[in-house]
C-alpha cells in the first residue's frame, strides 16, 4: 500500500511557510528539487501560525500552490499535522494548552513540543486545524502519506494531567492496597490510603518509588498515544487510504532509542515506522566503523518494531546545529551513510531541511540549499549523486531482511534499571550493552533484528537470541524463552537480568524462574567493581578481561548445565563464569548460555562466532576485513548485498562468485575487489 511505483523516497523537510514573502525561491526550489531527484517532502510541520493565522481564519491558498507545484514536477507530499508547535493566539487566549514541568511549574508561549497532551482545548483545535486539512487535501494526487505532529516527546505534569494519571492507575490497581503492594509502599511510611494522594514523580516530592516511576513513564506513553490517537481519528475516517507515519528519535552516545516514551506499543498503531538519524559522523572519540555499528543497531531497532522497511524522515545533507562540534560531513560521507540505512531496511531518505531558514535558531542547521541559493555548492552535488543513486537502486524498494539472530531491546527495563540506585551509576551502560552484543554479530555480516518484549510470542523465526542485561522481566517473558529454548533455539542471557518482576519488586527465593528452569543456574551476588578494575574469564582455553559486573553464580543439581568458564581472581576465583545449559542434552540442542560478566568486545566476538557457526547462520559468500560492512537485503527475484567501507583506508574484499553492482552498474567478477575509503556497493544476486 506505500510503495507506489517501487521508488525509494528521496527529499525531505520543506518549510516553504517561511518563504512565503520570496516568490522566486519558491520557484527556484521546483528546479532545484528535479536537479536532486527528489520526489518527496514533508510539508507543513511547523505551519499552524501559516494555516490559522488567528483564530477560526484559514489561509490553505500557499499550500494548494504548494502541493499543485510538487504534483507537478512528479513528487508526493508528507502532509503534516501542526501539533508540534502552535500560534501565539491559541496560547494568549487559553493559557491551559501551556504545558506544566515537573516542578509544577507553567511554562510560557514559545518554543515548541510544549502543549498540555490533556488539555481538552489544544485537543480541540488540533482536531479542527487536522480535519480541515483532510477534507482539503484528500483527493490530492500529492497527498502520499500522513506525518502526525513532529517528534512527540515530553511530559506534563499539571492539574488535568495529574487527574488522568490518577485515572489511569485506578484502573490499572482497582485497590488502593493493590498499588502499595506494587509500590512496595510501608518503606518510609510512604503508604496511600486514597488515589488522590498520588502525583507525579518529582524532586520536589516524591521521586522514590521505583513502582510509581516506572508507571509515570508508563502513563506518558499511554498519554502520547492517547493525543496520537485523537490526533488522528478523523485522519482515518476521511483518508482511510492514505498511511500514517510519525518520526521517531534516537540518541546516538548512549546507543539508545528515545527514552521519553516507548516506541513499542506506538508502532503498532502507526502505518511506517520513520525515525530522524543523526550520527555525529567525523567526531574525535570514536572510530567511523564503530559509529557506523550504532546506526546499525538503531535501524535495526527501527525497522524490526514493525518487521518491515522504514523511513529515514530526517538526516542532515552536512552537518546538524545542535552537537557540540558541528563537523561537516567529509567527501564521500553523504553517500555511505545513506547506503548505511538502505543496508538495514530504509526505503527513503529524507533531510533536515530542504532549504536552510535564513533566520532564527535552526539556522546554520545543515540543508540541501544554503543561503547562497545556488546548485553550485558540494553539498547540493552529494545530494544530487544521492537521488541518482536512490534512482538506480529503485528496484530495492519494499525488500526484506531475513534476520536468524535477534536481540532483545526493552525501554521498560531500560527506565527500570537506570532508575534502580545500586550497582555502578557510571558502568550499568544498559543499551551500550545491548549494541556490543549487536556488534559482534554486525562484524560477522550477519542481519540482526533488535526486538522487543512483545515480539517474544513467536521466535521461530529465529536460530538465536540474545538478552542483553534485561534487569526488568516479566514471567511471560521467560516462558517464552523458555519455549523457545524448548523448540530448539539457543538463548544467550547475561548478568544483570531477570533480577525484578514488571512493579520493579525483586524476585525472592531463588530468583526468577527462568535462572533454574531454563538456565539451571542461582544468582548469589553481583560483584560491581571500579572502572580500572579487571577480573578474568577464562574461555576455550583464552582468557579474557571481565570488567564492571561479575555475578557469581551456583549451577543447580540439573545434570543438563556445563561450566564453560570460570573467573580467574578474586575471591571468586574458579567459580562459574559462563554457563550452559541444553534443553535437549543428548542432542545438544536449546542451548541456554548464561555469561555472568561484562567482557570487552573481543570475547563476544569470538563466542558469538562460534555460535554462527554452530548454528549454521547465513552470511552473505563476501569475505571481508575489520571496519567493512556487508548487509543483505531480499527482494523478490534477487538478493541484495550492501557493502560499506567505514574506513579511511581503502580495503580490499573477495567476492565468491561474479555479481553487478548497481550503483556503477559495473559486473564485478570474483575474487578481489579493492573499495576506495567510504566507498560503497550494491551487489545485487539473481
Ligand atoms: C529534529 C526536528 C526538526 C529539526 C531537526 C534539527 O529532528 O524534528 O524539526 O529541528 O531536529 O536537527
Ligand atoms: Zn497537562
């Protein structure tokens, strides 16, 4: 229903709403946008003060223009929703669409992404202004695709939201009693006779019931997608054909997708799922190639939360604002970083912004054009080579990625363990984790799905998965990973996991379940030490470094669990390190390993080779070296392999059989083939 025509999406943000007292850059951005080959934007994001100037008064004439103009050079509009930020009248006149912080404090008009997701009147106005642009726009040929508001985020904390929370627990709980159990509530005499005695998590009061915290972070995610929910009902109801999409964040040094609010239950209800990446590419604290795996894994997350392709909403041409050092991206750079998304599952790839503002803050902000409003520039002519490019690789479009291996990514137990005060504020580095466990398999060619908790129903599609530090586990969760052990897969779970039930209660006793059942094994400290500290695993015969956490364990009396390493000091020196257990010992099958400590990246490398190969995963019949990528995607008649050099180097591969790339449109042979720094393939296998 969304690829029409079979094209990945080339363009971007466009605000021509700002450009509207300049006739002939308007005229000039048409040309422009046929000399890139762009053939889609997203329009009117930030537009609302444009469409309503004052209240119940609509000017749609610039937009009819707008989108007749793009129709007319063959291009399709994101028309937006202008939620994420809202004309001066609407907040003078009703102060109660401000939004509330968490110190209970009002906020002023201004900005953006700052209105109450309660407030009955912000939700009427945003029904108004969204239907009026449905009914106007819905037999548009431009009209391609929805985006609603523009990176939701935040959180509001005034009366109205206070009495929806409130609500919102009272049905969750039913007792007040049931919610102090969960909220392990006689610790500090901090027991609630009534609903109404709970507010909001704050410094300014209570902020120290792990239950009640992670439950906020759970409303907000219910309230944002209670406002999408209103925000798009009648969308529906007058374009039921025209999918829904909504830009997702990510935060590129913590390796984590935003953490406002989930993004596992949104996805659901969204038609693409689209994101807005950002690497800060060139920066001095880290190498291209291990960037390179962040963006990887984010994609990898972002595409796996609906199982299919998804759009790159926004990426800078250059460079961003917002970093501390904004460096401009490098000869060659636009190029891989656009085939690094396509690699993972992206069918467009979209800019922040099409034309550079000439004031206010976003505007030294990378576009495609800049204040010199002329072709003539290197970053136009990257952009140029990338629609060519997108052109000839139309035929990848709505292609799949066939993922063996998956690795579990859970926001919940994410906000659970950062909120948990213990173990190392510094080193807990939970999504940092979960992405050097990506990475080992990322080195070793192999697609990977980055899933979460509810995609654990059915795991059969995969040979195996693995559980990073998931600190937060629920009982459903470990059945069904332990089914999936049952039918034959290997699990790989580590320190640091399954240590509390979805309140954040720790389990008693022996710990959760899944430890005896299907790892066979008892948790009896963690060991958390200082940044220079080291212990050692020793492995096949190698030893490693362990650092940060070291959980000594005891197996159980279960005849099925094999001790295959131990630590190497301490005083848990020859104690159990890294532990397997098989459903199926006779055949070694439904392997459950457990690895009790964090390791550098050089033992997952070598474990989770070892898995591959004993699991007889694909990887794609390309050999090559360290800081070269190869990502396979499967389309009807052909398979697609991406290969990206994220090196300054130039490196040389070896091909096992003759293939055409369809970016040069070059057939290479077999055999070695020697790839320029940042150059890139598209290898394509009929
Ligand atoms: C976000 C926003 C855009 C713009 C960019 C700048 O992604 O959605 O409106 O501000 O950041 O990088
Ligand atoms: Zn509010």
């Amino acid at each position: 229903m969304v690829h029409r025509n079979n094209t990945l999406l080339h363009g971007g943000d466009y605000n021509p709403d700002q450009w509207l007292a300049y006739p002939e850059i308007l005229s000039d951005d048409l040309k422009y946008m046929k000399q890139t080959r762009a053939n889609a934007f997203s329009v009117g994001i930030f537009a609302w003060a444009a469409l309503e100037p004052r209240e119940g008064e609509f000017t749609f004439g610039w937009l009819d223009k707008i989108l007749d103009d793009i129709y007319g050079i063959g291009g399709r509009v994101i028309l937006a929703t202008p939620s994420g930020a809202r004309p001066a009248w609407l907040s003078q006149k009703y102060p109660e669409v401000n939004r509330t912080d968490h110190r209970r404090q009002k906020m002023l008009h201004g900005g953006r992404h700052n209105h109450c997701f309660s407030s009955p009147v912000y939700r009427e106005k945003v029904g108004i202004i969204n239907r009026k642009l449905a009914e106007r726009y819905k037999d548009h040929p431009a009209l391609f695709m929805w985006h609603i508001s523009n990176e939701y985020s935040g959180e509001c904390h005034c009366l109205l939201c206070q009495d929806n929370f409130r609500r919102w627990l009272r049905e969750k709980y039913g007792t007040i009693d049931a919610l102090n159990a969960a909220y392990w509530a006689a610790f500090w005499s901090h027991t609630f006779n009534d609903f109404d005695q709970l507010e909001s998590p704050t410094d300014i009061g209570e902020g120290w019931i792990h239950g009640l915290n992670l439950d906020w972070k759970r409303f907000v995610t219910h309230q944002t997608l209670d406002f999408y929910r209103h925000e798009i009902k009648d969308i529906r109801v007058i374009t039921p054909d025209v999918p829904v999409t909504n830009n997702f964040m990510a935060d590129f040094p913590n390796v984590a997708p935003f953490t406002g609010f989930d993004y596992a239950p949104f996805a659901r209800e969204i038609d693409v799922v689209s994101w807005d990446a950002y690497p800060p590419w060139h920066n001095d604290y880290e190498s291209t190639a291990h960037l390179a795996s962040k963006l990887a894994f984010l994609n990898d997350y972002f595409r796996a939360l609906k199982d299919a392709p998804f759009y790159i909403l926004e990426s800078t041409p250059s460079m961003v604002n917002w970093q501390p050092v904004n460096r401009a991206k490098r000869p060659g750079m636009h190029k891989l970083s656009t085939v690094a998304c396509l690699a993972h599952g992206a069918d467009a790839i979209m800019y922040f912004q099409w034309r550079k503002s000439r004031g206010s803050t976003e505007k030294l902000h990378g576009a495609v054009i800049d204040h010199d409003n002329s072709p003539d520039n290197r970053v136009f002519c990257d952009v140029a080579e990338v629609g060519q490019m997108l052109e000839n690789l139309s035929e990848i479009a709505d292609s799949r990625t066939h993922a063996q291996v998956a690795v579990l990514f859970d926001t919940e137990s994410h906000w659970a363990l950062d909120n948990a005060e213990g173990f190392s504020r510094q080193s807990k580095k939970y999504s940092q984790t979960v992405h050097t466990h990506h990475k080992a398999f990322w080195q070793a060619n192999v697609p990977v799905d980055v899933i979460t908790p509810d995609k654990c129903a059915d795991l059969t599609r995969y040979k195996i998965v693995v559980v990073p530090m998931l600190y937060l586990m629920r009982e459903k969760t470990m059945r069904q990973l332990q089914t999936f052990t049952q039918n034959g897969g290997t699990l790989v779970m580590t320190y640091i996991s399954a240590l509390a039930d979805e309140n954040d209660l720790m389990y008693l006793d022996e710990g959760a379940p899944i430890l005896r059942d299907t790892f066979g094994i008892r948790i009896t400290e963690t060991d958390t030490l200082y940044p220079s500290q080291r212990n050692g695993v020793c492995y096949n015969g190698k030893e490693y470094e362990a650092l940060d956490y070291c959980a000594i364990i005891q197996p159980t009396n279960d005849a099925n669990v094999e001790i295959l390493s131990t630590y190497t000091s301490d005083f848990y020196a020859n104690s159990p390190a890294i532990t397997v257990r098989y459903t199926d010992a006779a055949n070694k099958k439904g392997a459950a390993y457990f690895i009790a400590a964090r390791t550098g990246e050089d033992f997952l490398q070598d474990f989770y080779n070892q898995l591959i190969k004993e699991n007889q995963i694909t990887q794609p019949s390309i050999q090559t070296p360290p800081g070269v990528s190869v990502q396979t995607r499967h389309g009807n008649n052909a398979t697609y392999h991406f290969v990206m050099n994220y090196t300054e180097e130039a490196q040389i591969i070896t091909l096992a059989n003759k293939m055409p790339d369809l970016i040069s449109g070059i057939e290479l042979n077999e055999g070695e083939i020697k790839l320029q720094p940042y150059d890139v393939m598209v290898l394509s296998n009929r």
